[in-house]
C-alpha cells in the first residue's frame, strides 16, 4: 500500500511565488537578498496556517541554494534544497520551542553555533513556536542573538508574540503575517481540486474556506476531510453534514416566525439542533452573517455571488433597519460571551426569543416621533384665532420654560420627581377647559414628557 502524503505537505509552498497572501513580506525578504543586507534574526508572527514556517524555509532555501533564479527563488534542485525540503539538512536545523524550551536546550544550541556551516553559506536556526521558551532560556539566548558569528541567522515563528520578551523583540526584524483573504484560499483550494479532478459547487467551497477561519492549513485539511465523501460533485449538503453545520435554509425560516412572533420556534430550532449534534457556536456566527447580508440589502450594498440575494431581499419586507442594527449589537455582545458558558443551548434558546420579541420594540426615533404627532394633533383640535393666539403669547410667555409650569397649591412646597410632576402637570391640563393657555401648557408638557423620555431610554440602554 502506498504511503498517502496528506494535501497540506504535497501542496506546501517551495518558492516565494507560491506563497499565498503575503506579498508585501515575500517582497520584503526577497528585497533583503537582492541588497546584500539580511540582518542576523528575523521574527514571524501571525496566526495558524498562514505560512510562518513555511517562509522560514523558504528564506533558508534561497540563503543557501546554490543555483539561485534571478527572482532570487530557491532552485529546489541543489543538493541544499533538497536537504531542506526533506529536512535533512545539517547547516538549517529547525527546533521545536514547546519541546527545547530550557535553559539547557539554549546552552547546547549556542555551544553549536560557534562551529562553521558544514556546505552551505550560513548555518540557520528556525525555532517554532519560540514564545514557548522560559525566561532562563531567553536571557541564555540574548547575548548570542546580539552578536551572532557571521554565517549565523536565527529565524523565530510565533502566534504569541506578547509573550517574547522585549529584550528579544529589539533584537529581531519582526514581521506580522495576517490572515489569508477568503478569496485566496478559495482559488487555492480549487487549484487543489484541480488537480485531483474533483467537482465541487461554489457554496461548498466557501463554506470551507470560511470555516477556516483565515488559515490556508486549516482550509486545505478540511478539503483533505471532503475528499474522502468519494461523491462528486461534493455540495454544500455533502460539508455541512461532514463538518456538522446547521443548514442556511433555517435561518430564513427564523425570518418568518419573526414576522409571525412564534416563540415556540426558537425552542423547536434549537432543540432540533441540539440533538443532531450541530456546532452551536457556530451557528451563532451564522446568525450574525445574515442579518449582516439582510442590513447590507437594506442599505443597498452589493452581495458576494455565492449568496442567495433572491431569499435576503425578500428578508428585507421583514426586517427594519433599525432593528437589523439592534439584533447584530445584541449578538456581538454574546458571540464573545458564549465560549465561556457551558450551557449554550438554553442561551441559545433565549436569544432567539428575545430577537423574535424585538419586533415589538420601539425605537427612539419612532418614540419623539409619535409625540411629534402627538403634539401636533393636540394642537388641531381646537385652532386659536390670530388676535387671541397673540394674547396668549403675551400671558403664558412665562411657561415657555418647562420647569416654570405652575404645579396647584398643595404642591408648592414639595420635592418632585421629573415623572411625577408630569403626570401632575397632565392631570391639570386635562382638568382645564379647552383654551388657548391650557393648549400652550399640553404644547410645553409633551415637550417637556419627549426630553425626559430620551433621557430615561438612554440611561436605560447605558446600562
């Protein structure tokens, strides 16, 4: 039986150009060639499966390749790339920092540095994980990393650098590797796909890319995960089963028992979930995509060809923008908070009760507004003629400031509070026949009822 190399290792990036989503560091360290000035330590960082290690290699390579292109690329033909590649090499020593983390690991390894490269140009350390080392093993390691022998290079790859030391820091030229863009992982699965002459449909594959989070190693052992299906062409069904995703199709039936008001279906959605053995979490963060999708079709904002645009305008006739940008701030507040719980599926049912339950909500906006209407009403019902309207200006300019409204007698001496001098206030108005001063004092107390309620909702939503 023949020994299977699994996709992340027969498709590994052997040269610069096949390095995906750094371009601005691949330029950098091949600029650093071209010019003659390869410093003596260089620090990657970034998160998983976006090439530290790989260009560690790579850089390594075409140090020491000994039939370089003119594009600086490692030939991947000479004797020394083909011991690095295999990692055999005795001049490119690559060591575990989470197994060679001490303080004696660190002295055997300056102790080597003084011997000369055995065939190549320059004898190079590349140290995975290197925030792994204690602090004994950093302070041993200072000295050397400060004054290396010439044909010495040290190349570290981290995903903590806040855990080196700075001492450390100063001492290395540090490059920040970001995420693979998810349209680059896409092309470079289908490259993958390609070449084993399998089919897959669009939403699939960005379904993987996505759920790798923007790590090509993740996404490539996902597709490695795929391919064993044997089915072609592998769909969306065919990954969401595999990798136990919840369908997309349930998020628009959430939709409807929105606009039904049908808590029950929170319960029955979740359940169902639950017991198909589905990721909660990530259903979270599918939640959170589509109302993204919903408010972007509300704002009018292009969606990516793979989504269903017909489904999410639809979802528009449902949703407001106002309640679109409630529900996304409700779930970003427990996107971060979920990971701590235990119990995800009874919070789980409790945030969709309460998006349900959102449609009956008010804004503020709608709130002024309604007593904008209000005020507005009030003051038709009974018009003022222009020669009394005049003098009432004259009589009631003292109610022009809210606060100035005169309460009865039994309350002159009283300490109120803001609601209770209203309702006061409105119980006197009321008891008034209609007249031209008691309309001015409905005018000044809606006024006055739409500044408190915007102070009450906003210390409301503060806290």
């Amino acid at each position: 039986m023949a020994h299977y190399q699994s996709i992340t290792r027969v498709f590994r990036p052997q040269t610069f150009q096949e390095v995906c989503g750094q371009k601005a560091i691949v330029s950098t360290l091949k600029n650093a060639i071209a010019l003659n000035r390869v410093s003596h330590a260089y620090l990657f960082c970034g998160p998983r499966g976006v090439g530290k290690t790989t260009l560690a290699r790579i850089f390594a390579k075409s140090l020491n390749c000994q039939q370089p292109t003119e594009e600086f690329e490692p030939c991947n033909l000479c004797s020394s790339c083909r011991e690095i590649t295999a990692g055999q090499s005795l001049d490119v020593l690559e060591i575990d920092g989470a197994s060679n983390r001490g303080i004696d690991d660190i002295r055997s390894l300056n102790e080597t540095i003084l011997y000369t490269p055995s065939s190549s140009r320059y004898k190079i350390y590349i140290i995975d994980e290197v925030h792994m080392l204690t602090k004994e093993a950093f302070n041993a390691l200072l000295k050397t990393l400060e004054e290396p022998p010439a044909r010495v290079k040290f190349f570290f790859a981290t995903t903590e650098p806040h855990k080196i030391l700075p001492t450390i820091l100063s001492r290395c030229q540090r490059f920040d590797l970001h995420r693979i863009p998810l349209g680059t992982i896409c092309d470079q699965l289908k490259l993958i796909l390609k070449s084993s002459n399998t089919l897959i449909d669009d939403q699939a594959l960005y379904t993987l890319a996505k759920c790798a989070d923007g790590s090509l190693r993740d996404a490539e052992s996902l597709l490695d995960q795929v391919l064993c299906i044997q089915e072609s062409p592998i769909t969306f069904s065919h990954v969401a089963n595999l990798l136990g995703l919840p369908s997309k199709e349930l998020l628009f039936t959430l939709d409807q028992a929105f606009a039904n008001q049908d808590l029950t279906f929170a319960f029955t959605l979740i359940n169902s979930l639950y017991e198909e053995g589905k990721d909660l979490y990530y259903f979270l963060e599918l939640l959170t995509e589509h109302y993204t999708f919903i408010l972007k079709c509300l704002l009018g904002l292009p969606l990516d060809t793979h989504i269903d645009k017909a489904s999410y305008q639809a979802a528009t006739k449902i949703y407001s923008k106002d309640q679109c940008l409630y529900i996304l701030e409700y779930l970003m507040e427990w996107i971060d908070k979920l990971h701590k719980i235990s119990c995800k599926k009874v919070h789980l049912e409790l945030i969709l009760v309460h998006i349900i339950l959102s449609k009956q909500r008010i804004g503020l906006d709608t709130l002024i507004t309604s007593l904008q209407h209000l005020k507005q009403d009030v003051i038709s019902l009974a018009p003022i003629p222009a020669p009394a309207r005049i003098a009432q200006d004259v009589e009631v300019s003292s109610y022009i400031n809210p606060t100035e409204i005169p309460l009865p007698t039994a309350y002159t001496n009283t300490v109120l509070e803001p609601e209770e001098e209203i309702e006061i206030i409105s119980s006197q108005v009321l008891a008034e026949p209609s007249s031209s001063a008691s309309l001015q004092k409905t005018e000044t107390l809606l006024r006055f009822a739409a500044v408190e309620l915007n102070g009450i909702l906003k210390k409301g939503s503060s806290s």
